[in-house]
C-alpha cells in the first residue's frame, strides 16, 4: 500500500515515490542545496503548460487577512477515518513535472511565517533520499488540477546533517525557500502562512492535512496527537496514504482565517507510519535551529 522510497540507509517504506536528482550548488554535508534557478524555470514552465484547459480561470480566492482571539474547536473526527476537506491557501501539493511528463503530486507542504517569507516546511524524505530533489514545485491551495496561487520551485533547501548521513527520522523534516519565477513577490504575502510551535505539549488537539497522490483534493483528520518517544509524535487516525507525507499538524486554528500553529510533519518514525498512525519527528531545539538557518538565509526571489 505505502510507496517505497529508494534511499541509502532506509529501508522502511514511505509515503512518496523517491526522485531522487539533483542540479545546483550548495554543500550537502551541511544538510543544504541551492536549486539551479533555470531548472526551477523549466519545471514551473512544464506544470504550467500541463495544467488542465478545462480548468476554472476565476481568479484565486482572496486570503483572508482578518484574525480573532478565539481558536477553533477541534474534537476528534468520528469515526477516526481521513475525508476530503477544502483546500486552504498556506497548504499545497508538492508536484513534479519535467520535460514530457505528465505532473504528478507526491508530496504535501505548508507555507509558514519567517523572516524571509518565503518559506514552506515538508519532511526530509521528500526532498532528500540518496541526493537533493530539486525537478519540484509547490502549488499552493492545489485541488482539482487548479494551482490557483500559482507555481513556486525551492531556490533553497535545508534539512538536518543528519537526515543526510543517517536518515534518523528524528530529524525528517526540510524547509525550502521557494520562489515565483518572473516574479518578485514572497510567497507569504500571496497565501498567508501559519505559524510554527517548538517544544510544544507532546499532547494538543490538531488537524492533520495531506494530499494522497491518486487525489486532487485534501484530506483532513482530527485528533489529539501524543508522544511515542522523546524524537516522535504520533497521531492515530486511519487513511493517511501515499502523498500525505510532509502534511502538516495543525493546533490553534483561527476560525477567522483557518490559519493554525504547525507542531509537526507527517514523517519520522517509518517515514509516516502506516494507514492506522501517523508520525512526526519532534520541533524541539533541533528542529527549531534548523528553521532557524533556513527562516534567516536570504535567497533573492528572482534567483
């Protein structure tokens, strides 16, 4: 059922199909990768040719920009059973595309508050198996072949040392600088982003988000998340397949804006779990050093 990605050093199965291909500069022994910017624009360039004829041309939908001081409920879904919910403008697919194939997703990512704003947050193993993948892009509030926020390719990737030399699913999880080729703008400022908690409560009433791959829409679960060890989060709910991986954990939901506090990526332990669990490695001091570099690194948006 779950899709095995091909890396060195892993051998459990994932929640993607590896990819593994690398072009640009940067230095992998410390756990980063600058994307060559004219494949970013060949892979933008092919999404954006293959994207359905029939597709809505409505412009996106506005972001809401309004806030509250209340939080949205969240009880647990009943039964506990992932369904399609409505896509949201900060969370996207991950998809590939490169010269004569036809786009896939195969990942899910979430655009988060930074200095830079321009920062999206997955798990490692989506971007990094025996090298960098960098033939993707993120399309924002994706459903139905629609990428109504449009394309944005990673002009930098960080993830853990660690991830690279060990693939220790204490630190699954990666963060991209991405960019709009031909465009200026930060991504932020187009979706909005949700916010980021660190050594947070092992145990928070969360919604978990993902894009299964042989689906156009999002699904959606509620529960109360809690610790399996001292590096993992854990998060039962059934019906999280291939694709979900990278999905975010989101507590704190603003019912004014549907943005929320991410606390964690489905990755880690098995590289997401299996239909029954999902995991999360842990946003302690670790993963919060790591946001920091990739939160503070300017990489012009036009690169």
């Amino acid at each position: 059922m779950l899709a095995v990605l091909v890396a060195v050093a892993l051998a459990s199965g994932g929640r993607i199909s590896g990819h593994p291909r690398a072009r640009g500069t940067g230095d992998t022994s410390r756990g980063y990768h600058l994307p060559d910017p004219a494949e970013g624009d060949r892979t933008a360039a092919n999404l954006l040719g293959a994207a359905p004829t029939d597709a809505p041309s409505a412009p996106a939908p506005p972001v809401p920009t309004e806030s509250s001081t209340e939080v949205e409920p969240l009880p647990a879904s009943e039964p506990l059973q992932a369904s399609t919910i409505a896509a949201t403008p900060a969370i996207g697919a991950l998809l590939r595309g490169g010269d004569g194939e036809d786009p896939e997703h195969f990942c899910t990512a979430t655009v988060v508050q930074s200095p830079n704003r321009n920062l999206v947050v997955t798990a490692a193993h989506c971007v990094y198996g025996d090298a960098f993948t960098t033939d993707i892009a993120f399309a924002p509030g994706y459903h139905d072949g629609v990428m109504p926020y449009g394309v944005w390719v990673p002009s930098r990737i960080d993830v853990d040392p660690r991830w690279v030399t060990d693939g220790d699913p204490a630190y699954d999880v990666a963060f991209l600088q991405v960019r709009r080729p031909g465009s200026d703008e930060r991504i932020e400022t187009v979706t909005g982003a949700e916010r980021l908690a660190f050594g947070s409560s092992p145990s928070r009433p969360a919604r978990l988000v993902g894009y299964p791959d042989d689906e156009d829409e999002p699904i959606g679960c509620q529960n109360t998340t809690a610790a399996y060890s001292d590096t993992q989060l854990r998060f039962d709910c059934a019906g999280f397949p291939a694709g979900t991986s990278g999905g975010p954990m989101i507590t704190d939901i603003d019912p004014a804006n549907d943005r929320g506090t991410v606390i964690g990526v489905i990755g880690g332990y098995e590289q997401g779990g299996d239909d029954l669990t999902s995991y999360s490695s842990y946003f302690g001091p670790d993963i919060a050093a790591l946001y920091d570099r990739a939160g503070t690194a300017e990489v012009s948006p036009t690169t």
